[in-house]
C-alpha cells in the first residue's frame, strides 16, 4: 500500500454517526456510494456530460472508517473506450485524534456516456 493518495481529490466530507454500522464503524455501503459519486464526477468531466455506473470492477477494504474521520475520495482515468471509462478511486481518512493518514479503500469503477435519452454515446475526443 501506497503512503501517499494517487489522483485527483475529487470528494471530500466529515463521517457522523448516522452512517454507521451495528459494530459502530462506518457502514461500507456509505463507503462504497462516495467512492461511487466521486468517480462519477471525474467520469462525467472525461464524458463532457452524462454518464452511468455500469461496473465495479474491484473493491478492496483495507481498514474500518471511523466516526469523525476526514473522508477523502482520489480519483484518476484508467482507461476509455468508445463509449466507456473506467475510474481508480482511493478513498483516504484522516484520524480526527491522531491526524494519521490511511488508504481505506480502493476500487475501479466503470461508467458508460450517455444521452439525454439513455442511449450510450460515444466519448467526446479529449
């Protein structure tokens, strides 16, 4: 594991207690929705406009995410197609106690262009 984040900050936010699991932890599903808006963001500028989820390609948890911690979201192209891109996204906290910072979670995401009407587009030249 990387000490450093790869990408771009893409999605920054404080976690609260709402979000959490019955352990206490950060519920994975809130984890995986930021990762999910933040590559979505990158995939939408990449796209010039529309785009969807089509695939999680990966996902890897490394460490819990904890009440309080600064959760930020990386994000950098991995590849396109013609009508695809597919995003690396790195989710970081910082411990709000100890100001350790920690990968916590990794994944690649696939998206798809679209059209206003839902139909698959092709990418825009860059």
């Amino acid at each position: 594991m990387t000490d450093r984040p790869t990408g771009e900050l893409t999605l920054q936010t404080v976690t609260f207690p709402a979000d959490t699991n019955a352990a206490g932890d950060i519920f994975g599903g809130w984890v995986l929705s930021q990762m999910d808006i933040a590559a979505g963001i990158s995939a939408a500028v990449r796209a010039k406009g529309r785009i969807a989820t089509v695939a999680i390609n990966a996902m890897r948890f490394h460490a819990p995410v904890l009440v309080g911690d600064l959760f930020s979201v990386y994000t950098r192209i991995l590849r396109t197609g013609n009508t695809s891109v597919t995003i690396h996204v790195e989710a970081w906290v910082q411990r709000q106690q100890s100001s350790e910072h920690l990968k916590v979670t990794e994944g690649e995401f696939t998206f798809v262009a679209i059209s206003r009407s839902g139909v698959k587009r092709p990418l825009p030249a860059e």
